[in-house]
C-alpha cells in the first residue's frame, strides 16, 4: 500500500509537470547550452559526497564499524535511495552495518534517527543561508514560502528533538500498553525501549555537533558545487546563492514519501524554485533532471554492483559445502 500511494504521488507530480512546464524549451536549451567539459568534474564531487556521508556515518556509528565498511554503507545508502522507494537505501545501510559492526538494531536505528534529525536542521540552516545571509536578489515578498517552509520545518525538528530527549520516559510508559494490547510485549522491551533511550543520549550538542559541521560543509562546498557543474553541463546559468535554493528545494522534496529517488517530487520541488526566483520553469525541469539522472549513475550501479558482490559472498560457502 505505501508503495502505491509513493508511486501515485510520484505520477500526479510528473503529470502536473508535464502539464505546466514546456519541456520542449528545456529540450531546446539542453541542445543549445550542453558543455560536456563540466562533466569531468562531477565524478569528483560525487567520491566526496560518498566520503563524507561515510566519515559522518563510522562517527555516528562508532568505532566499531571500519573506514572501508562505513563507505561501502555510504554507497549502499546512497545508490539503495535512488533505486528504493521512501529513502529505503537507508535501512539497506543499517543491515550492512549491523553485520560488519555487530550493533544492536536498535542503536544502529537511532543513529539513523540521529542522522535525520542533523540532516533535516542543516537543509533548513541551508534555507536560511541562501536566502538571508549570502545575500538574496529577491524580495522577502517572493521568498515568502520559503520562509514558511523554513520556519515551519525548523520548528517541527526542534519540537521533535525536545518530546524524545525530555519525555523519553513519558513516550515508554504510553507505548507500553499499546504493545501489550497486540501481544508485542518482548518486542517493545528488547527493541523499542533501547532505541528511545540511545536516541535520548545520542540526540546531545556534544555527540551531533561535529557529523553536524560535516553535513553543512557538504552541503555549502560539495553538493551545491555540483549543482553548479551540472547547471552549466546543461546550459542553465546558475549562481552559488541560487544553488543553495535549489538545493534546499530539492532537499525538501525528497522529504515527500514519493517514488524511488523522489522522482517527480524531486523535480517538482526545483521547478516550483526556478518559478519563485523568477526563472523559466523549463529551467528548473532541465537542471533537476540532469542532476537526478547524473547521481542515478554515479550511485545506483555502484551500489547494485557491490550488492551483488555481498550476495554472492554469501551464497558461495553454501555452493562449496
């Protein structure tokens, strides 16, 4: 059913793309605007995104999980995304991980929770910078929804942030009766109750400050850069301030339970920020594009390569014996 209700929402927002965008303009700059030349430069910007997201993902983790492991997780979380519906490449990560680490499920989930939580308040920081502090050729007036959004999910993360770190105890105690009502009662103490009380110790300035720092400095030095490289590769003229928008935009379409790399709603999300800073809408399908289809190779094969790879490690003691 969630799968259904993802690829529904997916197709409504490419029909209504389709519908309000004129494609064959994008088409038209792409064939008039291509340099191949810039394409040289983001293999290097996709190799430090998978560096970072491992480093951030082996501090978060712990020690118990090695370099090479971590980055592997990366790839598997990275290119499972883009091929999984609802950002299930992560949970692909957290298996990998529990079996190179051996960590219980539950810490490796609130890890993740963790990572999310960081993720969610850096694409709002990010909002926040583009639109404010590097210095916005746009109206307050144009940039209203943005801010909105900004304010709104901002809002939403801290508030989630204090109910777990302040009402652990009040949160175990609600559940409590509902697992016993459906007979789950080992369940919620064997895996519930260790996840909010290491989400509880986890969600610390102490522990999040540095994985923090490296995911705004991905994003204000490697993702946006990236973003400017495929731009110009397709012919779209796009500022460093305007890559911070648009990534913001595509950030929080992703957040929409959509398809498997938030097709359609991925696109929608930067289209609709080409249209508030004034630019064709053409534009922002033609970039969108591009970048989707740029990180679907540099991520998906990796990943579905190594998959195979892992799967058939594990087969093989089978076929000997």
């Amino acid at each position: 059913m969630q799968l259904l209700i993802a690829s529904a929402i997916s197709l409504l927002s490419i029909f209504l793309l389709m519908r309000a965008v004129d494609w064959r303009h994008a088409v038209e700059i792409f064939h008039q605007g291509v340099s191949v030349r810039w394409l040289a430069l983001f293999p290097i910007a996709a190799i430090c995104i998978v560096v970072l997201c491992g480093l951030r993902w082996r501090m978060l983790v712990g020690s118990k999980l090695n370099n090479g492991a971590a980055f592997i997780a990366a790839i598997l979380g990275l290119g499972g995304n883009m091929l999984l519906p609802a950002r299930g490449g992560d949970l692909v990560r957290a298996h990998y991980t529990q079996e190179k680490a051996k960590i219980p499920y539950s810490s490796i989930i609130s890890r993740l929770l963790v990572e999310k939580v960081i993720d969610l308040s850096t694409v709002f920081a990010l909002g926040m910078i583009g639109i404010f502090v590097v210095g916005s050729p746009y109206s307050i007036h144009d940039s209203g929804v943005l801010v909105w959004a900004i304010v709104i999910g901002g809002g939403s993360t801290a508030f989630l942030v204090i109910v777990l770190v302040r009402f652990q105890s009040a949160i175990v105690s609600m559940l409590q009766p509902l697992f016993r009502l459906v007979r789950r009662p080992h369940f919620f103490e064997k895996y519930v109750v260790p996840l909010l009380s290491d989400a509880k110790q986890s969600l610390s300035f102490s522990f999040m400050t540095v994985p923090a720092l490296i995911t705004l400095g991905m994003w204000l030095f490697v993702y946006s850069p990236a973003y400017i490289v495929v731009a110009n590769f397709t012919g779209v003229a796009l500022t460093y301030q305007e890559a911070l928008l648009v990534l913001f935009a595509g950030a929080l379409g992703l957040m929409v339970p959509a398809a498997p790399s938030g097709i359609g709603t991925y696109h929608a999300s930067v289209v609709s920020v080409f249209t508030l800073m004034g630019r064709p809408a053409s534009e922002g399908l033609l970039l969108a594009t591009a970048v989707h289809f740029l990180f679907f190779l540099v991520y998906a094969i990796p990943a579905l390569l190594m998959f195979g790879c892992i799967s058939a490690a594990r087969m093989l003691p089978r076929n000997i014996e």
